[in-house]
C-alpha cells in the first residue's frame, strides 16, 4: 500500500449521509464513502474492500487509516483519522457544501488534498 498525498472524490459514486451500518468502503453499487476512495488510491482493490464498514475490518494496513495497536500484535485499528472521517462523510445533519468542506478541512489536517468532481 502507497501513502497519498492527492485524492478526488467522485460525487455520483460516494455515498454519504447515511446511518451507520448502511454506509461501507464498497457496495455492491459500487457507492463508495471517503475512505473508500482513499483505500483504493492506496492501491486496496475492490474486491477487498467491497461490503467492509470500517478500514479496521480489512485484511491489511491502509497508510492513514488503520494502525497496529500497541501491544496487540497483527490487529488493526482504525486512526484517529479515520474516526473523525466516518461521522463527517455518515451524517445526515450536514448539508453537501458543509460536508465537503469539513471533508476537505480534515484531510488537510493529514497532507491530503481532496477535491470532488462530478
């Protein structure tokens, strides 16, 4: 898995405001959250990622989105990062404009540039 620096988020296949538990990296739409898109330009592939709720439920580390936890050998937990991006991209209480702001604010914070299109 690479880190990355750059990410573009594709308005008409993310998916976002939706409850917890109805929101996963990869539906078999092919609707994705944020970190879904930051996954696969981690080098994840889809088949990996598809119907997982959370970067800490993958088979692997994800650079940004999942860490080892301390004296926990082999297990994943997701980053602070990561926490901070779910309830943001899940929320039903956010207009567009103010999620992706809070979307473009909080990946900064972590050197990534994201941007939306579509």
């Amino acid at each position: 898995m690479k880190e990355i620096t750059e990410l573009v988020i594709d308005r008409s296949k993310w998916m976002r405001g939706a409850l917890v538990n109805e929101t996963c990296l990869l539906d078999e739409d092919g609707k994705m959250c944020c970190l879904g898109f930051y996954a696969l330009a981690c080098g994840a592939g889809k088949d990996e990622i598809r119907n997982v709720f959370e970067p800490d439920g993958l088979a692997f580390h994800v650079p940004g989105l999942t860490e080892r936890g301390e004296g926990e050998a082999g297990i994943l937990r997701n980053t602070a990062f990561t926490r901070s991006a779910v309830p943001i991209n899940d929320t039903r209480s956010m207009g567009e404009d103010q999620r992706e702001e809070a979307l473009i604010d909080l990946f900064k914070e972590n050197d990534v540039s994201l941007s939306f299109e579509g």
